[in-house]
C-alpha cells in the first residue's frame, strides 16, 4: 500500500529556512537520469532535516497521482514526483510547487550514468536503464520510472 503525503508545509519552511545571504547562491546537489526524464536533488535547510526530491518528465501514471493530488484529500495541490526524508518511507510529492527557493538556491544535476550510484548525506540512489531507486541510512526509498513507481 502506498503512502500520500502533502508536505505543503515543509516547502514553505524550506522556502524560508534558507540560510544563504543576499546575493549568494546555495547549490542543491542532485542528478539526473541519462535520459533525462528523472531528476532528484536534496533540499536541506537549518529548520528541516534533508529532503530528497525526485521528478519525472513523463509518467504513464502522472494523471492518476495528480487527480489524486487535486482530489478531496489532496487538498487542491499539484503532483510534482516524489519525496524521501532522512529517516521515513517515500512519499508522493504533492505541494503548490515551491520545494525551494529559486532566488537563492539552485538543483545542480549531473547525469548519473546507467548502473552507478549516487549519495549525498543520509540518501543512496541508483541509476538503471528501468529507472531510479533511492533508499535512506533507515531501508526505506522509492522506486521510479516512466511506467510504474513503488514507495517503502
């Protein structure tokens, strides 16, 4: 079973727990999959514990989780991916769209070949030509491509 999360509310506090000073840049590591289609990065602030964000270009299922997003429970919010926290399970990423911010921060994602990895702080993600998996230091991840997706 999947878990829906609407983290609205941590992107605002990433929005605003920036630390970088006027003019200055905060580089956000992340990759993107050879392709193309699949994106993550990490967004941390002093006031939240690291977050993974992951997105994709083109879903077979992008309809489904963004009527899910839009739906009663969803709160009205738009599907952006998928997240993954430190410590918890992967979640779906439904939020008004602002996961950082732009003036002062900036994803900085080079291509993560086929059948290497990729870490950064408490996330290891692997690339393969069926997809993106990624896990925290506690066993838990989300799996991605363009045609299905699975959260622990």
């Amino acid at each position: 079973m999947t878990r829906f999360v609407s983290i609205l509310g941590a992107a605002c506090l990433v929005w605003l727990g920036s630390t970088a000073t006027a003019g200055a840049t905060t580089v956000l590591p992340g990759f993107r999959s050879p392709s193309g289609n699949i994106w993550c990065f990490v967004v941390s602030a002093t006031t939240l514990p690291a977050l993974l964000v992951c997105s994709l270009e083109h879903a077979d299922y992008a309809g489904r989780l963004q009527a899910r997003c839009t739906g009663p429970s969803g709160g009205g919010v738009d599907w952006h991916g998928f997240t993954l926290t430190a410590t918890g399970r992967g979640a779906i990423n439904c939020t008004g769209g602002v996961m950082y911010n732009p003036t002062t921060q900036r994803p900085s994602t080079s291509t993560l070949a086929y059948g290497k990895s990729w870490r950064q702080g408490p996330f290891t993600c692997w690339s393969r030509a069926t997809g993106v998996t990624c896990r925290n230091r506690a066993g838990h991840g989300l799996s991605i491509s363009r045609q299905v997706w699975r959260l622990w």
